[in-house]
C-alpha cells in the first residue's frame, strides 16, 4: 500500500508525495531543461492542489483525473508532527 504525504510548494500550493518522491501529472508534457553540465534534463510538473482536478482538505487528497473520484488518505509527514512538538512562547 503506498504512502501519501502532502508538502507545501515554493508557491505555497501543496503537493502529493507517493512513498517519499514526488508525484508527476500524467497530463502535462515533460519540460526539456539545460543540467548542470550541458547535458539534457526531463522535469515534470508534480501534482498539486492548484489543478483543477485535485482538491486537498486536512487529510485527504481528492483527485478526477481518471473520469471518477479517487480519495486518498494523506499520512502525518514529519515535518508536521515536529511544527506541532515545538511550544511556542
């Protein structure tokens, strides 16, 4: 059974994270991008809660893309359980 995670984007938008890597869209083309040494690099675009077809609300992750809705259940990341053991003054 895989495990979904859901982390904040660079544009505060949250993203899905199956079993630690992060998702890919299967509707959105790959984008070709110069690496580091010259050579060729694939980036693809991850699935976030900014796509029309996803939605995210506290711990389920909602998805259309396959013509029917999918729910997903979204585990604790530990990010989140280290924000809630610090006590703020």
């Amino acid at each position: 059974m895989p495990k979904y995670e859901v982390k904040k984007g660079q544009q505060g938008d949250s993203i899905l994270f199956i079993d630690g890597m992060q998702s890919a869209c299967p509707f959105v083309q790959p984008i070709p991008m110069q690496g580091n040494m010259g050579q060729i690099q694939i980036m693809r675009l991850p699935c976030t809660n900014i796509c029309p077809l996803a939605s995210y609300d506290k711990n389920q992750w909602k998805i259309r893309c396959h013509g029917s809705l999918e729910i997903l259940t979204i585990e604790e990341s530990e990010e989140d359980v280290l924000d809630s053991k610090i006590i703020k003054l």
